[in-house]
C-alpha cells in the first residue's frame, strides 16, 4: 500500500477543547479511505486540516505534520492556496456558485489559467461525463445551476471540484442531504474516481462505508481507535470499540418489524413463543425478543439459528433483561 497522506501527531484545538488527539496515520493512494465514528469524534476537523480550512476557524490551532507528496502542509510558510487545489472538497450540502452550470465548471480552470473557449468546452464536458450528469444537462449548459435537483447539484459540485484537477478529493458526507438514487449516483462517481484520485470520505453511513471503502479510520473522542483494510475492520475489528460502534450503527439502522416480550416466561416456552413470533413474519423481517430467563439468552439464538435464521444481535439491556434481534432467513 503506498500512503499518500501521511498524518504524524497531529492534535487539533478549539478554544483549548481538544479535538483531536495524537493522530498518526497513513491515508492510501488512489483508494477510498473511509473515516467513521460518531458524532463530535473529530472527523471534520481532520478533514479540514488536509485543505487547511481549519485555518479560517476562529479559536482553532493544529500541530503535528500532515507530508503530502514530501510536503508537510500544515507548515505555516507554504501557500494554502497549492494545497487547496490539490484537495477537491465535496461539501455535505451542494453549493452551486450562482451561475449556470457552464460556467460553475469553467469557474476553476479560468482562474488557475487560461484556456481558450475550445479547451473550455472540452474540460466542462469532460468532468460533467466523469460525474454522471453529462447526459442531463447538455442541452442547457447555459441555464442556472441553483433550477438542477438536489442530487445533480451534488454531481455539479463533484464535477466543478475536478475540473481544477485535484489529487485528492474530500467528502464529508457527500451524501447526507441526498435521496437514495442521488446518493447512488454519487458512490458510482467515486468508485470509478478512485483509479486516478486518493479519496477521503467522512460517513455516518455504515453500510455505505462497507460498500465504497478501501480503508477505514475508526475515531472515537478525538482518538484514533483502529485503522486498516475495511474488510478487517468491518469484519474482524481488533478493537472492542470498533465492533460496538459497527455493530450499534448498524442495529439502529436497522428496521425492527415485531417487537416481542417474553419476559416472565421461562426457556423452552421462550423459543416456543419466538418461533411463533417469527413464523408470522415473512422473509427478510426483523423480529426484537426481550427475555429475562439466563438460558433463554443462549438458547434462543441458537435454536433460530439451527433453523436458519440469522442472529443479527444479543445485547443486555438492564440488570436482569436481554435484547435478541433475529432476521427471517428462512
Ligand atoms: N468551530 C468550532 N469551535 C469549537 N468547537 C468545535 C468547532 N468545530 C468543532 N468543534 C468541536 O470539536 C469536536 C470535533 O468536531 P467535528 O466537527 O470534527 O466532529 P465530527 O466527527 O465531524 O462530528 P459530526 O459527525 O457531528 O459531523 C466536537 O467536540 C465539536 O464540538
Ligand atoms: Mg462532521
């Protein structure tokens, strides 16, 4: 794996909160890095120190080193601006300039040099093709950006952050003001992206973590947890934190179709009940049992899962109650 960002001790401050602490890590060239973590972890903020928008933050300090092609951009004397360009930044929200959708492309290339009305054309469709919006918008080039959908407004932000011709392309939940089909339409663009760009994408998104991601940065609380290949990180996680968070993002995610108490009901009844419960479901469903019988919390799981269905997860929940969600497989 050749690392393209290499993170060193980096600690970032707010006001003297600390937000991120002792990060060192390596970001892969030309994969998709994902960072996860809940809410607050610091996941913007080590986001904005790879472009240096941290520096625009009232209050805010870094240090440590951030070398990107041999070049530690966190230095104060280097130009902000060389690192900027080499960083496209996809925003959670699409943010057109208010122009049409031409010139939104055309916007960055006018000003880092300048390109005949020929080459323009080319670059405009060009980068509009590589985000997928090409075929929507050729036949009104000239009209507003802001009168495009949410999603194609997203595509115009990825496509206008190319055309300037970044290494490395930044997203902070580029998806998460998205509908499922614009949110679809904007993983292809980054699968096919990560050929020829480094990515970095911040998601809440567990599964669209597991689809997209190469690599995975899990924080937690400012810290660095656990970093690796996403498949070991999604499938064995070194760290308990890590299977936990996974585990409890997916869980809430997920849509429970019956809820069952079983409690006050003792073990061979329990599994009766729950069969029961789950024979009234159809496949795919999701059924939450809630026991307080000690056998049930082994029994159950195990007799659904002799009869082929999956045991997503078995939690205690209190003092004497568990949680047991089943999924119909059967
Ligand atoms: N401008 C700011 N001023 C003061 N504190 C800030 C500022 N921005 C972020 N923080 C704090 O720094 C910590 C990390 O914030 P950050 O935005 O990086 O988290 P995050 O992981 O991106 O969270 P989320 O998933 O909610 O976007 C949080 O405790 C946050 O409150
Ligand atoms: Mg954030």
């Amino acid at each position: 794996m050749k690392s393209h960002i290499s993170i060193r001790d980096v600690n970032a401050f707010y006001n003297g909160h600390q937000a991120l602490k002792n990060i060192t890590v390596e970001i892969p060239q030309k994969k998709i890095t994902a960072i996860i973590g809940p809410s607050g972890c610091g996941k913007s903020t080590l986001l904005k120190c790879f472009n240096r928008l941290i520096d625009l933050t009232d209050g805010a300090s870094v240090s440590g080193k951030i070398i990107v092609d041999g070049i530690d951009i966190l230095n104060g004397s280097i130009d902000v601006t060389d690192v900027r360009r080499k960083m496209g930044l996809l925003p959670q929200k699409p943010n057109p300039l208010p122009m049409s959708i031409y010139d939104n492309i055309a916007y960055g290339p006018r000003l880092h040099g300048k390109p005949d009305k020929k080459e323009l054309d080319r670059i405009v469709e060009k980068y509009l093709k590589i985000a997928g919006l090409w075929d929507e918008v050729k036949d009104r080039l000239k009209s507003p950006a802001s009168k495009l959908s949410i999603g194609q407004q997203q595509r115009l932000c990825l496509a206008r952050g190319l055309a300037v011709e970044p290494e490395i392309i930044l997203c902070d939940e580029p998806t998460s003001a998205l509908d499922p089909v614009s949110s679809q339409h904007i993983e292809q663009g980054l699968l096919k992206l990560k050929n020829d760009y480094t990515i970095v994408i911040v998601t809440h998104n567990i599964h669209q973590a597991m689809r997209l991601a190469d690599y995975v940065i899990h924080l937690y609380l400012g810290e660095l947890v656990e970093h690796g290949p996403a498949n070991d990180v999604f499938e064995n996680p070194k760290e308990e934190r890590t299977r936990a968070y996974i585990n409890g993002t997916i869980l809430s995610d997920l849509k429970i179709d019956k809820e069952v108490d079983l409690k006050g009901n003792i073990c061979p009844y329990n599994f009766v009940l729950a069969k029961q419960a789950l024979h009234e479901l159809s496949k795919g469903k999701v059924l939450k049992l809630v026991v307080d019988d000690p056998l049930a919390v082994t029994e159950v799981p195990r007799g659904m899962e002799a009869d082929g269905n999956e045991v997503l997860s078995v939690k205690q929940i209190n003092k004497t109650d568990w949680e047991i969600v089943i999924q119909k497989t059967e």
